[in-house]
C-alpha cells in the first residue's frame, strides 16, 4: 500500500478554520458531494496524506475551505492519480 501527499496553499486575506477533502476511486468527483467527503481537517497546515489507497486503483481528490461557520468555498480543481 502507497500513500498520497496533498498539499495547497491557503486563500490569501480569508479566514480559514477548516479544510474538507473530497475523495473517490474511479469515477470523477462531483462539486463538494457529501457522499464523498473524505476528512475535515483544521487549519494547522496545508498537507494531508492519505495512506489508505490501494494499488491499480485511481483516485480523484478535491479540497475546500471552511471558516468559522462552515460556510464552504468552491472546490480546487481535481486531482486525479492513478497507483
């Protein structure tokens, strides 16, 4: 098992408490689906490893912001990788 590395950097002049990362294996994430929320992370840093990924398989990631009242931006762009 391999692990996958994200990283970002914070919108600049927001008020960031958390970050939400989106996740799915194969098919392509939809915009901030819940289905597919894959963990909320607080704003200590911008880095988030996912060692749970299995090999031959593709994955597709997606993160957002979240400030103090969970109010959401829009996602990044996707990150797509195949192991």
């Amino acid at each position: 098992m391999d692990a996958m590395k994200l990283s970002w950097e914070a919108p600049s002049g927001s008020k960031i408490r958390y970050y939400a990362v989106y996740r799915s294996e194969g098919k392509v994430l939809p915009d901030s689906s819940a289905k597919f929320l894959y963990a909320i992370l607080p704003d200590t840093g911008n880095v988030f490893i996912d060692a749970n990924i299995r090999n031959f398989r593709k994955y597709h990631y997606r993160i957002t912001a979240l400030d103090k009242a969970y109010q959401e931006s829009n996602p990044t762009y996707t990150l797509s990788r195949r192991y």
